[in-house]
C-alpha cells in the first residue's frame, strides 16, 4: 500500500513482486560464477511474507538478489522483519543474508538464529537503491535455504515521479497530485478549479477519473 508519506509491504500479492528487480546465480567447484534462471521470490500462501525461491541444478552456491528502487523527495527511513534458514557446517554458518543500501551494507546476518529481526536504517532525500542478498552452499542437509520478509516499510517520505502522466478524459491543474473528473452536464473551469454545471441547453458527459 502507499500514502502520502510512506509505502508498505505486508499483505504481498503478485503485483508487490513486480517491484522488485531479481537474479539468480550459481557458482561450480571452480567458484566460477554462472547468471541463471529461477523465480527467485515467491509469496507465502497466506500472503503474510515474501521468501526466496528455489534454484534448481547441482551446482554448489546459490546466491539470490532482489532489487528495489525508490526516489524521495524528503528524508524518511525504512523498516523491514526478516528471518532467514541457517545450518552450521563443519568449519561454517551455511545461509548468508545481506542488505544493501546505496551500494552500503546496512545487514550482513551469518548468525545460527533463525528468529525475526527489525532493520531501522534512515536515509536522505534523493534516489536509492535496497539490494537483499542470500547465498547458501548445497549439501546433503541444506537442499534449499530460504530467506523470509514479513514487512517492508518505507516510512517519512513522499514518493517522487520520475515522470508526469497524462490524465485520461479528465484534468490535472498545475501543481495538482490527482485528476479531477466532472460528473454529467458539469465542467472544468480553470480559472475557478472548480466543475461548474453547464448551460441552459447544453451538456456534457462524465468523465473517466484516471
């Protein structure tokens, strides 16, 4: 959801997996690094967290991202929950989670505990950048590691266009934030801003609000 200052992740659906910019890779023996194919997040049956996919093959690590971009016209500061899976090996942690701000690490998690944890990190005004980061190594007890986010919460700001939309069978006066639409035998007067209602014997029809 969003509003006019803040925008919140916490009910997901397929349209909160579209704002995310994701990649998959894997690394052989060699530690050679390959681009791969996969859905990289999926969204809990009950709706209530985002987690990572699943990468398939027989590669030894995995390393999933996911990417979201925002650009604030004011300072603000975001909030996320997140867990992850995490196995100890014979000499390692096995399931590592990181954040990236701004190309800053703001998490790098190789801890054992698997509860939830809140991130707070504040930012300034401009155009930013979140990366998530999990990497696993593949073994006979750690098939598939996930990472789980149950709210994402970008506070204290008011979102900035990139770009002005054009209005549909409606107007936008200068400096608005909406499109105005004028119910039937009304009209849009600019210089008042206001609809007015149209003429003895004429008319007009109701627009569509964009």
């Amino acid at each position: 959801s969003t509003g006019g200052n803040f925008r919140v992740f916490e009910d997901w659906t397929e349209s909160s997996l579209e704002a995310f910019q994701t990649h998959c890779f894997v690394y052989d023996i060699n530690n050679h690094k390959t681009d791969e194919e996969c859905t990289t997040l999926h969204i809990s049956e009950d709706g209530t967290m985002l987690t990572s996919g699943e990468i398939i093959g027989n590669q030894i690590k995995y390393e999933m991202r996911a990417i979201y971009f925002f650009n604030a016209k004011n300072n603000g500061k975001i909030m996320l929950q997140y867990k992850k899976d995490s196995y100890r090996e014979q000499t390692y942690n096995n399931g590592e989670f990181k954040i990236l701000f701004d190309f800053e690490p703001i998490v790098e998690d190789n801890e054992l505990n698997t509860s939830w944890k809140t991130i707070l990190h504040e930012f300034e005004s401009g155009k930013h950048e979140i990366v998530f980061f999990y990497t696993y190594n593949k073994t006979s007890q750690t098939n598939n590691l996930k990472f789980y986010i149950k709210s994402f919460e970008i506070l204290g700001i008011d979102d900035a266009a990139y770009e002005c939309k054009q209005c549909i069978n409606s107007v936008a006066p200068e400096g608005s934030n909406k499109c105005i639409s004028c119910s039937v035998n009304h009209y849009y007067d600019i210089h008042s801003q206001k609809c007015l209602e149209c003429s003895q014997e004429q008319y007009s029809i109701p627009s569509i609000l964009n």
